[in-house]
C-alpha cells in the first residue's frame, strides 16, 4: 500500500467555511474550557490524544489538544476531514488495517495513530470540526464509551455557543453604553462584568484584554511608554500530572493574585487561557521605567509559590511588545506579544524577553516553509561544544547544536526554529539529520587518524516518543560504521517521566545498542526520585538555571550538591552545563563535579576548530585558553 484516502470536500463546504470563520475561533489562544474537555475525554476513555479540531480550507487547527504538541496538520492526512462529511460518528478501530488509512503519514509516522474516534461539531447546521480521541494502539470503542464521547461533543458545541454568544453580548453591551450613557449604567455594567470575568481568578477575560488595549492604543499619552506582555506558567501540565488539576487551578489563582498586587491604577491584567496572562501596562514616565517596572512583576512572579502541596517552584515566562510598536488592532498586538512569550521560551524557562522584530519579519508559517526546504537543499550544519574535565583538563566529548543558515535571513537562531519545528512536528526530521550528521562526523574524525570525542546528541520529545528512534539510531550507527560508545543520546528530564513504562522500554533497547544516555535539564522538571533509580541513564547533566547563582546562593549550592551526591549514588556521572566562570568551575570541582561545559570552556566550533582544541594542552583547557572561537551563532 503506498497510497491512502484523502477527505473529500462535503456538499456544503463554501457555508461551512463561512460558519467556521464566524465562529471567531481559528488561531486564538488556548482556553482553559476546551482544554478541560480535552483532558477529561483522556482520562475517562483511556488514550493518550484528544483533540478539538476544526477542520479549515486547507488545514486542521485544534483549539485545544491532550496529548499531542502539534498545533495543526494539512487537511488531505486529517481523519478530521473524513469525520466532518456526516453526522454520525466516524471510528476507524485499527488504521493500519484499513486500505484507506494505512500508508497515511499521521500513521505511518508521528503521532502513530492506530485508532480515531470523532464526532463532529456543529456551528449552526455546519459540521466545522470535531472532538476527536487517538490511541497509538488499536482498539474498539465500546457502546458506553462512544455515548460518553457523544455527550463531551454536545458539550463543545454548548460552549462554542456561549463564547460566541458572549462575544456579541459584549459587543451589544459597549455599543448600547456608548449610544445611552449612564442610564441603568450599574445594572448594565454588573452584566457586563459577569460576562468579562474569569470565573477562576476573578480577572478579567481575553474579550475584556481586547476592549482595554484598544482604548490604549486610541490614547496617545500611553504610546510612548505602554506595553503589553504575556505571561505563561512553565509546565503547567507537569504541575497538573504530579499534584493534580486542584494544585495546578491554586497555582493559576495564586499568579493572578500577584498580578493583582503588583498591578497600577492605569493598568490591566486578564486571565487570557490555562496559565497563561496577558498583562497592559500604563501610566509610566517612559518605556525604560515601564520595562524596569514590568522586570520587577516578572521577577515577583517567580517567587515559589505555598500552597496546600507545600512550596511549588514554578517558572514564569514573559514576553513584551511596546503599545507604540506598530499602528496595530488589539488583537494583532496580542499576537505579537504572544509571539514575544514564545520567544522568550525558545531561550529558556522563566526568562522575560522583548519581541524580536527581526524574527517578526518572517512569520510563523513561512518559517515553517523554510524549514522544511533547509533539510534537502544544505542550509543545516553541526557545530560541537566541548566538555572538560576540570580535573584534569581532559576534553573528554562534545555536544553537537544545530545550526540553519537561511539564505536570506541569514543565521536563524536555534531559539527561534526549534519550536517552529517542535509545533509543527519537522522536528522528527530534523532530528534525524541530526543525528545521522553527528555520525557522519565521528566516521570523518576517525578516517582522519584523529582521536574521536564522544558526542551528545539532543532528541526531542516528539523524536523520542513518536519516531522509530531505536531503528533511526541503529541505522545511523551501521551506515557509518562507528562504536556506539562514541554515540551520547540527551533527553530532557520532564520528558523522561512523561510516559514512565514507555520511556523505559525504550531507554532499554538503546542500552542494548550500547549508546551512552543522558538526562538533559536535570532539577528542572518535576521526577520523582523514584523514577531516575528506574532509568538506565548513565549521565546527568545540572540545568544552567542552577549554575547561573551558583557562587551567592548558598541554596542553588545545596540543590548542585545533592544532584552530585545523587548522580555518584546511583553511578552516574554528573556534567555541569552553562559554567561561564572560573569561580563557577573552581566550586563544582571542590562540590565534586568535575565534568563541565559552557563558554568558560568554549563556545560551540566547527568540527575543525574542535580538532584544533583537542590539540590544546590540558593544562590550558582548565583555564580556558584558545577554547573561545565560536561559530557565530
């Protein structure tokens, strides 16, 4: 089979794209209503997807997802697109054993569906999408099932139509205040705040952010000095999965009290969905003081958090755009400062970071575009950053970072493709070349006499979980004909604990290849102890974050100490990343980490600047020494 069924257009599509783009719902943000939806049908049914996809002219959006990272997928794969063309439910129970399915990429590769269930959604008479689930295994949805699933799509469909109700209330609501001025004003204005309010956190709602940013963009006193940022809670959901949805809502509530504190007369903060707040900024002298001011909210924020639970440490992240930026509508600069926060992300967790307008310049899906293009036509390359044992001044192997250059935009930073390619799902690809590059490399450095390093190469969650990652790293190892010794898989902790049973397995059957593993971010994430005594890894590696106020804080030392203590426990060994000084370096030697890496050491080089430092006297490396040639990236 090398062909599969591409969904048909239904008899009524050009009023059923009408529906759909009346419904105001395509590319907004998440919410916190249709993501409980979404939740609920994983845990009641017992699969690892759920999706609210809405099926548009050449794509399906999902306004929320459970279980899968992905955004949207071309419409001519979707099941979606099948499940639209009647009203009755549409379950495929084993893909690949039906003709129409089997050779589809969204079976064949990521996610790897094996079974789908959807019932379609309806805007008016319209079918605009559906309320889907997926397994990764096949499976028959019993008759109790099916009627749970039906009821859920009723109640998408129950919500769909009070937000748009809401909507149109509001609108109605500021059009009648404008035209009758203050008569019935309080009874009016008691409405209006009911319907603006987030139930949760008594903030106000995306609708109200909306109506508040336009109003600062029509005052010209605040254009100068306004801002709008984005604040998201870091891995919310892990937050969720450890503690429960109870902890998670605390926590949610407990953000939005500190805004509300922090919070001046003149500005305006809203829950705009999940853990995610929009917060605009007025009254200040200028955009410095603003920026200062907003660094101190983003800064308290950050603070952890007591609850019920004990004290939860959890990152915030913040992205910002100036209210002057551009002549822009109210959601566009919302967009623009959601992108800031994505941006932010792309450099690390509970960072806070301004809109990259350079970036701006080439969206979000002609990026994608690029990107994919970059694979076949050699826009990506490899660059190496060295690990040194303090100790002795060995460099005893590398990490390999990927690097595109575009061919007009020039160096694209990894913080702004990688989750581009991790939304979009080229990850698994990229990921592939990656690590078929790092082989290729240690084969040149071998067939040049050279003494080859070990080299780590990172894998994605989507790499590690969806794609054949066994089959890709063995054949990857063969087709170079290499140790695998000289082979290092990074996975990132909160990954690593996702899927505990599945993470294993699979962690084994790399061991049996005799490749070396590695946790990424280690003390980032929220693992149980017990979970790592599980894992066959053989190396932790310490989060920047904790290197970074390592020498002043004395408890940033106590956490690096116990990961130390932890890592020898078990017999791993213990590297420390991000070390950009030498009191850094001299005081993870003393807490008995010798192994380290960061531009103290050396920037990420070209393979041939690596055989350069390899060449360097060890005695130079602990100083760091001729190690400071980047690749400019």
């Amino acid at each position: 089979m090398s062909d599969y069924a591409r969904p048909p257009r239904p008899d009524d599509e050009e009023e059923r794209l009408s529906a759909l783009s009346a419904a105001q719902l395509l590319d907004t943000q998440p919410e916190e209503v249709f993501d409980r939806v979404t939740r609920m049908a994983c845990a009641v049914l017992g699969v690892p997807v759920s999706l609210i996809s809405l099926v548009d002219k050449d794509r399906q959006w999902f306004k929320s997802s459970s279980g899968l990272d992905a955004r949207e997928t071309g419409r001519d794969v979707s099941f979606c697109g099948h499940a639209i063309l009647s009203d009755a439910p549409f379950i495929v129970d084993d893909t690949s054993a039906d003709a129409r399915f089997a050779a589809n990429p969204l079976v064949t590769g990521p996610p790897g569906i094996r079974f789908y269930a959807g019932i379609p959604i309806h805007a008016g008479p319209s079918r605009i999408g559906t309320l889907c689930i997926i397994d990764t295994a096949p499976r028959t949805l019993v008759a109790r099932d099916l009627t749970l699933l039906k009821s859920m799509a009723r109640t998408v469909e129950d919500l769909l139509y009070v937000r748009q109700a809401t909507l149109e209330s509001v609108h109605s609501l500021n059009d009648w205040m404008r035209h009758y001025g203050n008569a019935s004003r309080s009874r009016v204005q008691a409405l209006r705040n009911l319907l603006l309010r987030d139930h949760l956190t008594g903030l106000p709602s995306r609708v109200a952010i909306d109506s508040a940013i336009r109003d600062g963009l029509g005052a010209s006193e605040h254009k100068g000095s306004g801002l709008l940022a984005v604040i998201d809670i870091d891995n919310l959901s892990a937050v969720n999965e450890r503690l429960g949805h109870d902890a998670g809502d605390r926590l949610i509530a407990l953000t939005a009290e500190r805004l509300l504190q922090a919070s001046g007369p003149a500005d305006v903060a809203a829950r705009i969905g999940g853990g995610m707040f929009a917060f605009l900024m007025r009254g200040a002298p200028d955009y410095r003081s603003a920026v200062a001011r907003l660094a101190e909210i983003h800064e308290l924020l950050n603070r952890a958090f007591e609850g019920t639970h004990g004290s939860i440490r959890c990152s915030l992240t913040t992205g910002y755009v100036a209210m002057g930026w551009q002549e822009a509508d109210p959601e566009a600069l919302l967009d623009t400062a959601h992108e800031a926060v994505r941006q932010a992300k792309a450099l690390g967790h509970g960072l806070m970071s301004a809109y990259n307008h350079a970036l701006g310049r080439l969206g979000h899906r002609a990026l994608e575009h690029d990107l994919r293009a970059a694979i076949a036509t050699d826009q990506l390359y490899l660059v190496y950053q060295p690990k040194i044992d303090f100790d002795s001044g060995d460099l005893v192997g590398c990490e390999a970072l990927l690097r595109w250059r575009h061919p007009s935009l020039g160096l694209v930073a990894p913080c702004d493709f990688i989750p581009v390619a991790e939304e979009s799902g080229i990850i698994v690809q990229l990921g592939r070349w990656t690590l078929d590059e790092a082989c290729r490399q240690i084969r040149r450095w071998l067939d040049a006499g050279e003494v080859a390093p070990s080299v780590a190469v990172n894998l994605s969650p989507r790499q590690f979980l969806h794609g054949d990652i066994v089959e890709g790293v063995r054949a990857s190892l063969a087709a170079h004909g290499i140790p695998a010794g000289l082979l290092e898989l990074e996975l990132t902790e909160t990954v690593a604990v996702r899927d505990i049973d599945r993470v294993i397995a699979i962690m084994h059957e790399l061991k049996r290849l005799h490749v070396s593993l590695s946790i990424d971010d280690f003390g980032t994430g929220f693992s149980s102890l017990s979970y790592l005594m599980r894992l066959p890894v053989d190396q932790l590696k310490i989060d920047r974050s904790f290197i970074s106020h390592l020498v002043t804080d004395q408890r940033a030392q106590a956490l690096v100490k116990g990961v130390i203590d932890i890592g020898d426990g078990l017999g791993m060994r213990v590297i420390a990343e991000g070390v950009e000084t030498p009191a850094q370096a001299s005081l993870l030697s003393v807490l008995g980490c010798s192994v380290m890496q960061g531009y103290f050491f050396g920037r990420p080089m070209s393979p041939d600047q690596l055989e350069e430092a390899l060449r360097v006297p060890a005695g130079k490396r602990r100083t760091g020494a001729l190690m400071r040639s980047a690749d400019g990236a």
